[in-house]
C-alpha cells in the first residue's frame, strides 16, 4: 500500500514508549497502517472524518490496541510536521 501522507516528525509519550515495549511491540508496526489509511479501532463517523481530513488538510487520528489490549493513538498535525504516538488518557 502507499502513503497517503507525510508523518513530519514522529514523537512518542513516554506512557506509549512503555505500554509498547510492555507489549513487545514497535511503534513502526503501527504508524505503517497510519499512514496507509488502515486507522484502526475507529468507528464509521471518525473514519469519514479521517478520509474529509486527507482531502481538506485537517489533523488525522489513529487507534489501535496492542497485543495486551493497550489502546494507543497516533495522531499526526494538519500541516504534517509531525506524528505523535500516545495513549488516550495522555491527550
């Protein structure tokens, strides 16, 4: 699959570096399906608003679960400078 768009700078929370390594998972794994537009556990109305924001140049937001049921999201800027990794209650 191809990008859909630019990640900028990838960042990460330090809660999400640690729910990842807990998990024995790597952040790549997860900002691959980002930025092919696999967005995760969304639900339709988040998905459609992902899909308006590719067009419009909006913020973009992903979700998903580790392999220990940790929800993480990956959220990257409007202007595409940059792509942060953290978990919901971070925000």
């Amino acid at each position: 699959m191809e990008r859909k768009f630019p990640l900028g700078q990838v960042v990460s929370t330090p809660g999400a570096l640690d729910a990842l390594a807990r998990a024995g998972q790597d952040a790549w794994e997860f900002l691959g399906r980002h930025i092919t537009g696999d967005w995760g556990e969304l639900d339709e109305h988040d998905r459609r608003e992902n899909e308006f924001s590719l067009q419009k140049g909006f913020r973009i937001l992903s979700a998903y679960r580790l392999s220990d049921d940790t929800k993480i999201w990956i959220i990257t800027e409007a202007d595409r400078s940059a792509t942060t990794i953290l978990l919901p209650e971070e925000y």
